[in-house]
C-alpha cells in the first residue's frame, strides 16, 4: 500500500468519525447526472430475527427524498420515484332551493361534487346533515324509508347521479355521515350529481324548511 | 490489500444511520370541516408496514400543510390509538394515555409549529396495524379536546406528512373549499278549507214527551301547525219572534224530556265537548286541533224538549259558527 492510499484511508476513518456521514455531492459528467448517489458496503433485501424484520441498507450515503413541487424521488437503496398525493375536490353551489312543496308534484334541486385524486385507495365523499328538513317550530319533512320519494307523500331524500355514487334509489339524509360517492382507485375528475328531493301531503305543516348538509371529501392514500 | 478490504467496511460500517423507511398505507385524514380558514376536526389513519410499528422511544411526526393552523392545539386536544388489526375501516381501536411529555407507559404529546409529535415512552406499537390520530373537539380521552386545526385558504394538494422516527413515512393530501355545505331550503303554503253541511236546522214541533234534534257537519283541514279551533255563538235564545219566550238553555250536562231544555251535543274526534251545553251570545268552542288536520269532521246535533209551561210560538235562533286555523 502506498503512503497516498494510507493516507486516504486515515482521512476516510477521521471523516466518518468526526463529522458523520458524507454530504455528497451531485456527479455529473457531459452525459448523465445523479443529484444524490448513493453508496453501499452492506445491508441485504430482508433482514430478520425472531424479533424484528427490516428491509436494510448498509454504509449508504446521499440517500433520501428531493422534492419539487410535483414529484419526489426517494434516493437510495431501493429509493423509489414518489409522485405527490393530489387531491381536488369541489362543490358546485352552497345552495340547494326546492322552492314551494306541493301534493302534486315532486320538488327538487340539485348540486354537483367533483373528485380528483391519485390515492391508491381513492376516495370517500360524505352528506351529514344537522337535522331533518324543518322549520323553526320543529315541523320536518319526514325522511324516506320506502327508496323512492313519491308524490302525495311526505317524503324527503336525495338521488345520485354518476359513475361513482353509492347507490342507485333515493335515500334519506342522515345526522350521521353517509357516503354518497367513492372510489376504490384514483380517478380524476369524477363527477356525481346530488339531486334533494320532496314531497309532501295535505299534513304537511305550512311553513319555511331548511337544513344544511355538510359536504366531506376524503382520499385514502 | 487486506487492510483496504478490512478498513473499507468498517470505515462505512460505523456510518450506518439510515433504515430505509417503507410507506405507510391506507393514509387518510377525515375533517370535519373542510372550508377555508374556519376550524377543523381531523381523524388521521395510517397502516404501519410489515417490519414497521412504533418502537419504545420513537416519535411519530404529523406535520400540517402550510397555511393550517395549530394554534392552541395542544395534547388534551390529541387522542391517539392503535388499531386490532391493518384495516382501518373494521379495526377496534385502543386509546393511549396521552401527556404532555412521554414517561413510562405515558405518550408524549406536543405541537410545535406545525407538527404534532406523538412520542413513545415504553410503549410499543405492533407492525401491521391501523394508526389513529384524532385532533380537536372529537378527541374525548381525558376529556374532550378544545381547540382544532383551523383550515388554510381554499386550495387543492396541501401535503400532510406523516414521519418520524418509527422510520416508516407517507402522505396525503387535503383539499380546502370555499363552501362546503349546502343550505336547503323549501316553503310549505298555508292551507286551510271549512265546510258546513247545511245552513238551516229545523227542529220541527217540540214537544214535552220527547226531544227534537237537527244537525249539520263542520269539516276542517288545514296545515296549520297548531291546528285550528271552531266556534258557536247565537244571536241570542232559541226565542219567539216577538222576544217575549224562549227555551231554557240546558245546564245539567244532558236535554231530558219533560224538561225546558235547549242545547247542543257533538260527534267526532275533534269534539270540544261529550255532554250538552247551552250555545252562548260569545264564543263556544265546539271542535278543535293542535295539529295539521285533513277532512276533520265534527257533527253538531241541536236538541231542544219542552215541559207543558212552554209558551206556543215559533221559535228561532240564528248561530254563528267560525274556525280559525293557527299557523
């Protein structure tokens, strides 16, 4: 061994101990580039005991995550390209009128939910009401229990529309969350259609109804 | 040479301090809220990989989008807990004691900017499993929580960051609406219809030895929410035109032959009363609801008897029946 080689060595051996790992620079040349390389002396593809398991590396150096504002790459020993999570959701109106309720008609409104995501899992849209229909003096429309909101009777649901709802008849709201859209896989620009339905009868209590329904989007990476 | 391959090694052995982290799975925040700049529950999940879990003194990292607010977030409004099982959806979930440091079999739990560290004392959590984090009013261990995270401005993709050094990491994304709920609103027109079956009542030639009647019916419907109340009232004493007689009103509950008595009995579910009673010069009420009502019929019935002091004449009386709807 020469005395340059020792030398290096020596340095390597105080370096590590000193100062801990190497920051290490991008390497380039005119033909490639690696913003952070890694170097490894060790480590095997699963490591185990009767008490721990791990997927290890050994001696590496320049690992970890870049992040831009659309993707990530996880450097390293089994380093992986991450692309972000993106989730967009909106709502149409924050309004819904039914106007004036009759015995002879079938009154409704109607908004839309619009999903993007790349989840894994998807997503999850829910309706939770703060109460049933009503007015100020506690009269309500009654919900729906029969699937479809008929005319003549005092009914009050909602129906869906779209490749993603949750179910096909038309269903009450309820205080707790119910879903009414979701996905098992990513989708983009999923569109599903709410339409609030009433009816009522000749009992129905006179008066002004209304409720608010809060609208929450949820994606499941 | 054997001193390089021995040396090299042990040179970037001893440099060791990376376990690569896996990704967490089945990451999801559900809020409570998601309109811009108000405040928010949030109930953080995440699946630990094979080989993952929390081991005693590791910290696990929730770090809030930009924007997000902590404010006076703080651990009593932090509950945190670990699933039975990797499906977030079905697993039961244990609660953790939690503390403003982490001692023992004691969780730390503390904000700072905008993460929440949740700190390990002795405790572990196992490989595998469902992670729950609630922030907020819907943290009730040791009480219910008083603060939330207040939402950022509207916006899609905000990252929420979920690291540590349990070593495992992942991420979700949140998005931030202008409104998002709806406001339904419908009206109900008030209605209310009244019908009298007839406008004359004629109780033919009365008699000691039995009791004459007539009658008619009153129907109401409405929707009124307090229903609706019908009234009698008469222009005076079933009397001769002259003024000079009249017939007794009744005063003992029934009109009884042989008895100078006149008076009015009801049928119907909306009946005010079940005996007989006198009709009045003010308001009587003869049927009534507190609710909203279709086809209610009451059927009023006069009755009148006489005893041999009558005096001979014609008699009559003209009554006035009103029904109000109160809405």
């Amino acid at each position: 061994m020469s005395i340059i080689k020792l030398f290096l060595y020596v340095f390597l051996i105080l370096s590590q101990l000193s100062f801990g790992p190497f920051v290490l620079a991008e390497m380039n040349s005119g033909n490639f580039k690696i913003k952070f390389d890694s170097l490894n002396v060790g480590g095997r593809d699963y490591s185990s005991s009767s008490n721990f398991f791990v997927e290890d590396t050994a001696g590496e150096q320049g690992s970890g995550q870049n992040r831009s504002n659309n993707f990530s790459s996880d450097s390293g020993y089994r380093g992986t390209l991450v692309v972000d999570p993106l989730f967009s959701f909106s709502l149409s109106t924050p309004s819904c009128a039914l106007g004036t309720l009759t015995t002879t008609t079938i009154q409704t409104c109607s908004y839309v939910i619009t999903t993007s995501t790349n989840a894994f899992n998807g997503y999850v849209t829910t309706l939770t009401e703060d109460g049933n229909l009503r007015t100020n003096n506690g009269a309500f429309v009654n919900d729906i229990v029969d699937g479809v909101v008929t005319v003549g009777v005092e009914e009050y649901g909602i129906g869906l529309t779209g490749t993603h709802r949750a179910f096909t008849d038309d269903r009450a709201l309820t205080s707790t969350a119910l879903i009414i859209a979701s996905s098992a896989v990513a989708v983009s620009n999923s569109v599903v259609t709410i339409t609030n339905k009433a009816s009522i009868s000749a009992l129905t209590e006179a008066g002004l109804y209304s409720q608010i329904i809060s609208v929450t989007s949820t994606s499941v990476y | 040479m054997l001193i390089t391959a021995l040396i090299t090694p042990l040179v970037l052995g001893v440099s060791i301090n990376n376990v690569q982290a896996s990704l967490l799975t089945s990451v999801s925040d559900v809020m409570s809220r998601t309109k811009a700049l108000i405040p928010s529950n949030h109930e953080i999940k995440f699946v630990t990989p094979p080989g993952g879990g929390v081991k005693a003194g590791e910290t696990v990292n929730y770090t809030f989008p930009v924007g997000f607010t902590l404010g006076s977030v703080d651990f009593p409004d932090i509950d945190f807990a670990s699933g039975s099982s990797n499906n977030c959806l079905t697993a039961t979930f244990t609660e953790k004691t939690l503390g403003p440091v982490a001692f023992t079999s004691t969780w730390g739990g503390s904000v700072s900017g905008q993460t929440i560290t949740i700190t390990s004392g002795t405790s572990v959590i196992a490989a595998d499993t469902c992670i729950r984090l609630r922030v907020g009013t819907n943290a009730v261990i040791g009480g219910t929580g008083v603060n939330q995270v207040t939402n950022a401005i509207a916006g899609n993709d905000y990252v929420l960051l979920v690291a540590g050094t349990f070593s495992d990491v992942g991420s979700m994304a949140l998005s931030i609406v202008a409104d998002d709920q709806v406001a339904v609103t419908a009206n109900v027109l008030p209605t209310f219809s009244f019908i009298m079956s007839g406008l004359s009542c004629e109780l033919g030639v009365l008699s000691p030895t039995d009791i004459k009647t007539c009658n008619y019916d009153i129907t109401t419907s409405t929707n009124a929410h307090n229903g609706y109340t019908t009234t009698i009232v008469e222009d005076g004493n079933l009397r001769t035109t002259d003024g000079g007689s009249d017939i007794n009103d009744v005063v003992d509950g029934g009109v009884s032959v042989t008895s100078e008595e006149y008076g009015i009995g009801l049928t119907g579910s909306d009946r005010a009363f079940s005996d007989e009673q006198a009709i009045l010069n003010t308001d009587k009420i003869i049927a009534s609801n507190s609710g909203t009502v279709v086809g209610s019929l009451v059927n009023v019935t006069h009755k009148a008897t006489i005893s041999v002091f009558t005096s001979a004449g014609s008699y009559s009386h003209t009554v006035t029946l009103i029904s109000v709807g109160i809405f």
